[in-house]
C-alpha cells in the first residue's frame, strides 16, 4: 500500500527513527493494531515505561544528564 512505501521513503518507519536514536525503544501493537485492543496496547505501553523507569533509576542525577546529553547530541547524526 502507498502509506507503507511513503513512509519508508520519508524514513518514518519505527526501525529507522530507533537506528538512527530518535526512539530508545519499538513497542509492538497488539494483531490487528493498537487501535483494535486499547488494552493491551495500554499494558504493553505501561509496562515500557516501567521497565524503563526501573533502569533510570539506578542512576545518579549526573549520570541521567551525560546520558541525556550524549543521546541529542548523537541524534540523527550519522555513523558509518
């Protein structure tokens, strides 16, 4: 279909914007799309989220900033 070829045209796919560090994380929809079971799109996203509050934190204030500040830095940027 044509929304699939323009959007890897654009490089608006979720495999592209994670490799090229837009996103940290691809959530997949639940068969049939996100729109088909609001409730398990609401679990996969809450567990998400969770799963990557717990790693942050682990982390010191100062640690949260390099990071934060390494990953804006490397957006988008590209790297042979």
């Amino acid at each position: 279909e044509y929304k699939a070829q323009a959007a890897e045209a654009l490089k608006l796919t979720a495999k592209y914007m994670k490799k090229m560090k837009l996103v940290d994380e691809i959530i997949n929809e639940p068969l049939g799309g996100a729109h088909r079971d609001k409730d398990a799109t609401y679990k996969a996203v809450q567990q998400a989220i969770s799963d990557a509050f717990s790693e942050l934190e682990k982390l010191s204030p100062e640690k949260l900033v390099e990071q934060r500040m390494n990953k804006y830095a490397d957006m988008g940027v590209f790297k042979d």
